[in-house]
C-alpha cells in the first residue's frame, strides 16, 4: 500500500493554551498511532502547519476529520505526494509550538494570497529538515 504525505497551512480560530494544544495533540497522536499515521503539527501565533504521512486511505480519513475542524479555518493543503520514506517515522504527531520560526516556513504562512505557488516550492526539503533537526533534540 502506498503512503502519502500531506502538508498544510491553516489559520487558527481559536487561540488554544499551551495545556489545550497539548491535549488536542495528545488525542490526536493515540488516533494517528492507532492507523499508523505520524507527522508533526507546527503550531504558530494564529497559524498551523501541519505534515500528515501513512496509508493512503488513513491519512485521508483523517484529513477529511481535519477539514472539518472548526478550531481552524483558511486551510490551504500546499503539499500531497506519494512518498516512499516518512519524515516522521517516530512520531504519531509531534508537537512543535516554541521552535525559532524558520524564515522559509515565515515565508509560506505568510504567503496567504499565494498559495498555489506553494506547491512547487523549492524550499520544502529544507523546512522539513528544520523540524527534524528540532525534533532530533526532543523525545518521541
Ligand atoms: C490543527 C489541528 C490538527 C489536528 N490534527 C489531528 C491529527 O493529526 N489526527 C487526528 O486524529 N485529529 C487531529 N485533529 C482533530 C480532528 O480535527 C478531529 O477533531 C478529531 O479527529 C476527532 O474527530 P471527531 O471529533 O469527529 O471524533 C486536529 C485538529 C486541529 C485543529
């Protein structure tokens, strides 16, 4: 079965606490981890950023879930890509809300009327390879 990875921009609607955010990550990692599904949520002042890899079919069904959330709005998916290595593998979600913000990754949120763009964006391998150098320093 192919995997897939999904990478997306979104715009908060409510501004959840450091305790909230966490909940709703820690909920949504026991979810992920039970289809296998991992990835990261970058979560910003008013804004998410957030990668999605696993099966195809579970990765969509939670996405769909995703779309419908009304904690976010402006949801823009800027990456959707079959892949044959995860960037993730050991995390069911990791949480990154205190990261220094990477200038690229300033650059793409802020790229609101824009988006289309995104896609062919050159500079995803190094946004990623951002996440991963934070999370390297973190337990899973
Ligand atoms: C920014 C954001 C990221 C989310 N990430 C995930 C996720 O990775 N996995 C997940 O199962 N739910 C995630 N959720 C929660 C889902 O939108 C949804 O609330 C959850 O899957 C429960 O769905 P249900 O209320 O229909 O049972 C996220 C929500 C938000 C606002």
């Amino acid at each position: 079965m192919g995997l897939l990875q999904i990478i997306y921009t979104s715009h908060a609607t409510v501004r959840l606490d450091g305790d909230e955010l966490k909940q709703m990550v820690a909920a949504a990692s026991r979810r992920n981890h039970a289809g296998d599904v991992t990835g990261m949520l970058y979560a910003a002042e008013d804004a998410y950023l957030q990668v999605l890899e696993g099966s195809d079919k579970n990765v969509l069904v939670i996405y769909a879930d995703i779309l419908r959330d009304n904690r976010h709005d402006d949801i823009h998916t800027v990456v959707i890509r079959p892949i044959e290595q995860r960037d993730f593998p050991n995390w069911s979600m990791a949480l990154l809300d205190n990261c220094e913000e990477p200038i690229d990754l300033a650059h793409v949120l802020n790229r609101r009327d824009d988006r289309a763009g995104i896609w062919n964006d050159a500079s995803w391998p190094s946004i990623l390879n951002t996440f991963r150098a934070e999370l390297a320093t973190t337990e899973p």
